[in-house]
C-alpha cells in the first residue's frame, strides 16, 4: 500500500513538472458571420479574450500589454 501512494506521489509530481505555463496570449484571425475579418486574443494573465478589427490594433495591444506605452 505504501508502495502505491509513492509511486502515484511520484508520477503526480512528474505530471506537474511536465505541464507547461504558457504566459503568451493566444491570437487568431477569424471572421463574423458576414464574412468580415477580425483578430481575438485571449490572454492567459487576466483570463479575457479580446476581439480587434485590424492588425494594427493587435500590435498596439501587444506593445501597451509588454512595453506599457
């Protein structure tokens, strides 16, 4: 019995090791239902997706998020 729960202590630890935090947000371009382009990211640091018209606002998003411009 003892032998079971070191084992399952010790994979549990190498499962968590193994998990990846990814701090990166999430960008894709998609589109509405009329066929119109739009970017949404979803950022993992405050749990939020966040839909923008055009690159140029992603790219602002990414400098203000990083940079604080």
């Amino acid at each position: 019995m003892k032998i079971t729960r070191f084992i399952n202590n010790i994979l549990r630890k190498i499962g968590r090791s193994l998990v990846v935090q990814n701090n990166e947000p999430i960008i894709k371009q998609k589109r509405d239902r009329y066929g119109n382009c739009y970017w949404q990211i979803y950022d993992f640091t405050t749990n939020k997706f966040y839909d923008f018209g055009s690159e140029q606002d992603v790219r602002a998003w990414i400098e203000q998020r990083y940079h604080g411009f």
